[in-house]
C-alpha cells in the first residue's frame, strides 16, 4: 500500500528555491526532459514588469513527480533588483519575457 504525502506547492517550491540558491544552480522547470543539460537551457518561469518598475517573476519548478509554483517580486529598492533586471536582459514596463535560468555562481 502506498503511503501518500500531501505537501504544500509553496513549501515545496521554497525548499528547492532555497537549495537552488544556496547550492548556486539552477532548478529544472516543469517542462524539463530527462537530462541535466536540457534542463539548464528552458525557462523557469516568466518575467513582467509592472508600470513602477517592481519586476514580478512568475516561477515553476519540478522535481520528480512534486511540481512547485511561486510569485517573486522585486520593486526597485531591492537589493537584487539589478541583478535580476540584468539577467532579464533588461524589461520595460508593460513588457513579459520568459526568465532563463540562473547561471552557477
């Protein structure tokens, strides 16, 4: 008989946001295929920003069969705020693009 767990998407989605972080790699999103360097080429989620400038990223993540989704924002005093706009490639406001994932640091 199979033991099922029922855990929060959110939760889940902090813990590999706070392993991706902390390990400095990426997370594969949902739509990932089976290898590692597949994975490190999709997107992580979308980008959009809104008519202040706050940068809000849409973020998904999937490992095995657990499946997380989060909100990020970013309004211009944040102190990763140009950093997260760089690795957009910039955005106005009004504009959405697909965010890369981040590089190993």
């Amino acid at each position: 008989m199979k033991r099922a767990v029922v855990v929060s998407a959110a939760a889940v989605l902090l813990l590999m946001l706070a392993f991706a972080y902390f390990r400095g790699g990426n997370a594969p999103s949902p739509r990932a295929a089976d290898t590692a360097a597949d994975a490190d080429q999709l997107p992580i989620g979308a980008a959009r920003m809104l008519d202040d400038g706050t940068i809000v990223m849409d973020l998904y993540m999937r490992h095995g069969e657990a499946v997380g989704h989060g909100q990020a924002t970013y309004r211009k005093d944040h102190p990763e705020y140009a950093r997260v706009l760089k690795h957009l490639g910039g955005l106005r406001p009004g504009e959405e693009k697909l965010v890369p994932p981040f590089p190993d640091e």
